[in-house]
C-alpha cells in the first residue's frame, strides 16, 4: 500500500495535488490509501523521551491512526504547503511524532520507497526547501528518497498555486514534474518488489 499523507489544513491545493498522485499511482496498478492533517488533532512532539521508555508516544491524538497506516506502507508521498519558505507546522508535527515508531523498533521504515510534494503560492516561494526538509526526514529514518531526476523534478514535485485551486490546477511544469516522479518512485517500488 501507498499512503499519502497531505500536510496542508486546508482542503485546496496541496490535498488536490496529493490526490492527483495517487490516482496516478493507482493507474500504475498501486492501492494507495489517503490521510490529511485538515481537522485531525495532531499535537507537536515534546521531546519528552517518555517513547524512549516505553516504546510508545504518551501523547494520545490522530496520531495513532496515523501510525497504523504507516506500519502498512510500502511507500509514502508526503504533499506539504510551504509556509515561510518550508514545511507546514502540521507536516513537520507528523514527521516529529513519528520519534515514538523509530524508538520501538529502530527499523520501522527502513526499506520504504519515500516521495515529497511541494506546493507554494510562488513559483519560487521555498519548495525546494521543503522538499528537502521530507527528504532528510526520510534519510535519517532509512526511507529510501525518490526524486523526479535531473530536468524539471530535481528533489520532487513542484508546484506554484498562486495561492488558489485554480492556479495549481493550471501549472503544467508543475504537473510536469509530478509525472516525472510518479514515475521513478513506481520504478523504485517495483525494483524493490523484484529483489
């Protein structure tokens, strides 16, 4: 399974790009399954080591759900807006929490194929940045990072919403790329199959 997980608190641009992914990827014969931080309760990460102790995170919220879906994934695209020139607070939370699964078991994602999307109202408003900051998320955790290659689709997928649905429904270079990424992270999943 695929999962998706959108980082955006709205319902516009980024879940719409998300979404968008994983019907391309289901097209490639993939079962994806979709979660978005709009209207969950995900607190930050305390830092707190209690998941240290006690192998699990003391903080009970829609983190939990989240967990699960992970444990089942082959693969993760995680699609955030950009805020001040990188990742939302929201996707940021995610990928802190996600401490409490590495301190029960080290190599919980180890192994797992990992793309990132990037959304912002400017064309040069941070994605890059953000990109990068789900890309070394995923390297610390053994998550095997997946970009779109040389030639439009560098570190991911990119996009420039001019902050509106509309505007991210029209960038072409922006679809360009995530065609371009689908593409090599369906590539990396299927070596993988085959080893």
């Amino acid at each position: 399974m695929i999962l998706g997980i959108s980082g955006s608190p709205r319902k516009k641009a980024t879940e719409y790009v998300l979404t968008e992914a994983l019907r391309m990827l289901e097209e490639r014969g993939f079962e994806t399954e979709f979660f978005t931080v709009r209207g969950k309760q995900i607190s930050p990460c305390q830092h707190c080591d209690y998941c240290l102790r006690h192998k699990k995170c003391r903080i009970e919220d829609d983190m939990q759900e989240l967990y699960g879906m992970l444990g089942e994934a082959r693969g993760i695209v995680m699609a955030t807006p950009v805020y001040n020139g990188g990742v939302s607070a929201q996707i940021k939370a995610v990928m802190d929490r996600c401490r409490a699964l590495v301190a029960a078991d080290y190599d919980f994602f180890r192994g797992k194929v990992g793309m990132a999307i990037a959304v912002g109202g400017d064309r040069i408003g941070g994605q890059e940045f953000a990109i990068q900051q789900i890309l070394t998320f995923y390297i610390l955790n053994g998550i095997i990072p997946v970009s779109g290659g040389s030639f439009g689709a560098n570190l991911g997928a990119t996009f420039w919403s001019k902050d509106t649905l509309d505007g991210v429904k029209e960038d072409e270079e922006g679809f360009r790329s995530l065609r371009k990424t689908v593409k090599r992270f369906a590539e990396m999943l299927k070596m993988l199959e085959g080893v």
